[in-house]
C-alpha cells in the first residue's frame, strides 16, 4: 500500500481515464489497463452499486462502420469488473465468472455511456447490470455481469 502524498506510477494515465483522485491510491500501483486506455473508456462515477463510464465509437468499430460488439462486452465488463473489486476490498479480490450481452440498436458515431448498477453484492458474488445508451439517451445494449470474491493471492 502507497501513501496518499506519492503518485504510484499510473497517476497521468488514472486521470485520463476519469478515476477520482480518492481511489488513485487503490489504483496507482495497476492503473487501469491497457485495454480501457486502448478503447478511450473514461469513468465519470465509481462505486460498487454504481458505476457510470463513456467510450467513444470511433476507433471502436467492426468493418460495416458500427460500433463492435465486443466493444459493448468490454466496456460493461469493465465497469462491472472495477465496481466487484471495489465491493470486494483491499484484501479480497474479484474474478470475472460470466457475462452476457444483448444489442438493441446500432452506432456509428458519438460517444456511448455505460451505466452499471448493482444487482446483488455479497460476500463470495456480485451481479451487475449494464446498460449502454447513445448520446440521446436511446439503449443500445443490455449486459450482465457475475464475479467471485475471494481472499486475494498473498
């Protein structure tokens, strides 16, 4: 664990994505992967029962110009995935056991907003719900997430 007056070596790149400064010290040592930074994804809140996070289509499409699949996948996997390791805690941690989408409509273009709301938070699993929608508000697609607490590795 880092003190709150040293920067861990991801500080410029927990900014770019958004993360409150109050979880810099839970993250600084990992950031928040090299996927997230590769897809755009920026968090606007983060809390196990709910976690809100945008991503924009461009440079996230397949060939016929709409957003990905897979980039729905990803952004719900991580809103549901960061918002399990926050419930979990500092000594637990959270291992991602299923999850599925649905896609309602398609994109090709603006920003998408995933929000993420707790559906069951206990003490060996969690269930998120995520919800992607386009800049008017209109739902894209619908995911769900399962994940596994457990102590972490020492």
């Amino acid at each position: 664990m880092m003190d709150n007056f040293t920067p861990g070596p991801f500080a410029a790149e927990l900014a770019a994505a958004g993360v409150p400064s109050r979880l810099h010290d839970w993250l600084g040592q990992m950031g928040v992967g090299a996927l997230v930074v590769k897809m755009g994804i920026r968090f606007l809140e983060m809390s196990p029962e709910r976690m809100v996070a945008t991503m924009p289509v461009e440079g996230n499409t397949q060939v016929a110009g709409i957003l990905h699949g897979g980039a729905h996948v990803v952004l719900a996997e991580t809103l549901g995935s960061f918002a399990a390791a926050m419930h979990a805690g500092p000594a637990r941690q959270a291992l991602g056991i299923e999850v599925g989408a649905t896609h309602h409509r398609a994109v090709s273009g603006g920003t998408i907003t995933g929000t993420c709301t707790a559906i069951h938070l206990g003490r060996t699993l969690t269930t998120h719900e995520i919800v992607m929608t386009d800049e008017q508000g209109r739902r894209l697609s619908t995911a769900r997430i399962t994940n596994l607490i457990r102590e972490a590795a020492a």
